[in-house]
C-alpha cells in the first residue's frame, strides 16, 4: 500500500534519525527543566513561545552543527509534544482529514472524502503513543489505565476521542478521532454532493418547520449527526431548543438553544448522569424542541413518551441499516430499559410518536447518501406500517468505481402533506412524482 504523505508530514520523514535523536535529548532536558504545570497558566502562544526559547538554549548545545531548518522542525515536533498530539498535530492541520485511527504506534490511517488512507505519520513507539492517550483523556479530567483501560473523550476543537488500551488492546494502545467539523454543511451542498435530490431537500425542510418527529437512521459515518445539524437549522429562532449529547457536537445557531451533555461516573464510581436523566429533567424545561444527539439506551421510551405528550418536533438520531431495523433497535432500547409492557403497546407507542424516518448510507465511492426517506402511517394488527416517500434507486458503477444512481419519488403522497398545508406550509404534489390532474391534495 502506497502510504500517503501531507506537505505537514513530511517533517517528520525530512528529520534524518541522528536529529531524531537529538530532539529526543532535548526534548528529555527540557522536560526536566520545565515545570508543565506553569504552562497551563499561559495562553497557548506565549507557552509555545517559552518552549522554544529553552529548546533553542538546549539546541546550541548540542555538538552537531544544525541548518535553521531543521533546528525549527525540531522546535516544532517539541512543541507539538509538549503541548498538542505529537505526530497527530500534522494530520489536524490538514482540513480534508475527517477520522484519524491509530491501530498502534506505527499504524496509523485517516479518512479523506470517505475512504480510509494509510499515511507515513507515526509515534515512536507504543509508550509514547500512551503518553499522548494519557494527556488527552487527563486534560478533560478521565484517566485511562490497566483498571480502566476504555475512555471516550473530547478534545478542546469538539472532536471526539475513544481510546483502548491493553490488556484490552491486544497490539497497543489504539486511538480514534472523529474530527470535528467547524463548517457547518447545508441543503443545498448535500444536494450538489450528490448526497440528496433537491425535493427531499424540500420535504425534510418542510417536516422541520411543521413540527413532525424525524428519526435519522444509518450506520457509523453515514452523516448523520450532519443532517441532523442541517435540519435544526430549519427550526425557528423563536424556539426554544434543548439539545442532549453524549459528546457535544451539534451546532445550533438559534439564540434561544441550551445544551445539555452527559457525565461519566468519577473515580469513585458516583455522579454519573446518563441521556435519560437529561432528557427527563429536560421536560421541566419548557422545550419547544429536543434534539436528542443520538438515542442509544433507556431514555428511548422517555423520549417517545415526550413526543407523544406534546413536544412536537423533536430530532434525533439512531445506528441502524434500515428504517425497519430503526422502529426494532427502538423497541429493544424500551425492552433494554425495564419495561414490562406487551409488544403491541411499545409499537404502538413508536408508531404514534415517530412521524418520519430519513435513511443515510455511506456507500463504497466514499459518498454519504440518504437512501430513502419513509413515513410511519400506524399499527395494523402487532406490525407498523410504513411508506416510503423517496428511494435511491443504484444502477451500476462508473469506470472510477463511483456509485451510479438516482433519487426517485415513490408516487406516494405522505398522510402529512394535508397537516403540513394546514399549518400554511406547502409542497407541490409535483415532488412526490405525481401531477394534479385535478386532485385535491
């Protein structure tokens, strides 16, 4: 595999291993000159700016004569040591990077425009690989080792962080970084990506402002938190709006938003509050809206009860690879919380609070689609009913190995198209690939 290199990368293959070993010793004398914890009392340039005036004292040193460039490479991976991700600081400096995965110290790809790369940037070994883990999960107040050796975390940016280690990880410790993204994505650019057509554009903007409950459903990386940012976008700013995140990564822009996230048990095993204690807690908030960052356990049932009481409206999200599969991980998150209710009941409860539910996948080109969008209409009989508004339709592949296809309206008009003119929002029938042909819609 042909490992790919950033121009930032390259600093470190440039560095021939006798100046590797040179900022190693100095890096070594630095660390016991330098008192760290004075660092945090500094803003970030001006501890960088006292780093590398020792680390030029140490450098002048040093016996071997040494060009400017490289004594400014040397400065920086120290910098980069002391103060940022080590050898991971070259791959945040490239925009395009979506996920960094570090499989041990030597093994390390990113993910650029949906397809995984393996890239040269690697740590020296498994210590120092540690060392970083170590710095990342101590710095939001989590520590990780043999007693505790699984940590999810987030970095200063908003970036996601799970970290592993062994005896868990068999090869070393193991890093992954879902990237956070400070541009913030549109319809309109999900259109020209060719991740959506532009009627279901049209249809889920219109499902946001008509205050209909919407599932995003899809698999890891499919986009979702992205879409679900796009359609909070669509809520009015005289809402009030209540988000609940594990790992805070939306970004609402209307004024009137709280944001709630979860807290991990202390070291003691005590102050643990879970997306469920937020969500019931948010009810005595006065929300016109809850966007719910993802649904994953027991809060299920208080979120459907809450859609079914009035908080109309509400978003969220959900692992699943269909919207079937959506409505039964559902259900077993009701099961999974202790609740001993029959089966029809639980249904009954998903098909009367969940009003849409939006299909994301990421496909083989690297493209994230949304694969079909579908209404729930009802019980008949134990079994939900549901009928899908819009489908992409693949037909083959292209010569460059990306997925060929179409997004097509199925000919159904939903049962909300009526709700949604009442309420003066309108939707040509004309999206729904059908024509007038004089009927009353």
């Amino acid at each position: 595999m042909e490992l790919i290199q950033t121009k930032e990368a390259q600093q470190y293959d440039s560095l021939n291993t006798q100046d590797l070993e040179i900022k190693q010793g100095v890096f070594s004398k630095l660390l016991k000159m330098l008192d760290l914890s004075v660092l945090d009392t500094m803003g970030e340039q001006q501890a960088r700016e006292q780093i590398s005036e020792i680390c030029n004292q140490l450098l002048n040193e040093v016996s071997k004569p040494l060009t400017l460039l490289t004594r400014q490479k040397i400065i920086k991976l120290i910098n980069d040591e002391v103060l940022g991700l080590g050898p991971l600081e070259t791959l945040f400096s490239d925009p395009s990077v979506s996920d960094i995965l570090v499989n041990r110290f030597d093994n390390i790809f990113v993910e650029k425009q949906g397809k995984l790369e393996k890239v040269a940037v690697q740590f020296y070994d498994n210590k120092h690989l540690l060392n970083i883990i170590d710095r990342i999960v101590s710095s939001v107040g989590r520590r990780i080792d043999e007693s505790s050796p699984m940590v999810d975390a987030r970095l200063k940016d908003g970036s996601r962080v799970n970290a592993i280690i062994p005896p868990l990880a068999l090869d070393g410790p193991s890093l992954s970084i879902r990237r956070f993204t400070v541009e913030k994505l549109k319809a309109e650019q999900l259109i020209q990506f060719n991740s959506m057509s532009e009627h279901m554009g049209q249809l889920i903007q219109a499902a946001v402002l008509g205050k209909l409950n919407i599932l995003i459903s899809g698999g890891t990386g499919s986009g979702k938190t992205t879409l679900l940012n796009i359609l909070s976008g669509y809520i009015p700013e005289e809402e009030r709006i209540i988000t609940i995140e594990d790992s805070a990564e939306l970004q609402l822009q209307q004024p009137h938003t709280v944001r709630l996230e979860t807290r991990i048990a202390n070291i003691e095993g005590k102050g643990e509050v879970t997306q469920r204690d937020l969500v019931k807690n948010t009810l005595r908030m006065r929300p016109d809206r809850i966007v719910i960052g993802e649904v994953r356990g027991s809060e299920a049932i208080d979120m459907l009860t809450a859609m079914n009481t009035g908080h109309e409206g509400s978003l969220t999200t959900l692992h699943a690879n269909t919207p079937r599969d959506a409505l039964g991980r559902l259900e077993n998150m009701v099961c999974m919380g202790g609740f001993d209710m029959p089966v029809k009941n639980i249904r009954t409860q998903i098909a009367s609070a969940i009003n849409l539910v939006i299909q994301l996948q990421r496909q083989e080109d690297g493209r994230r689609r949304v694969t079909s969008i579908q209404e729930i209409n009802g019980m008949e009989g134990e079994i939900i009913t549901m009928s899908e508004i819009f489908s992409f339709v693949r037909t083959g592949k292209d010569e460059a190995g990306n997925i060929i296809g179409d997004f097509k309206p199925t000919g159904v008009v939903p049962n909300f198209h009526k709700q949604l003119k009442a309420k003066g929002i309108s939707l040509p029938i004309s999206i729904f690939g059908l024509e007038m042909n004089g009927l009353n819609f």
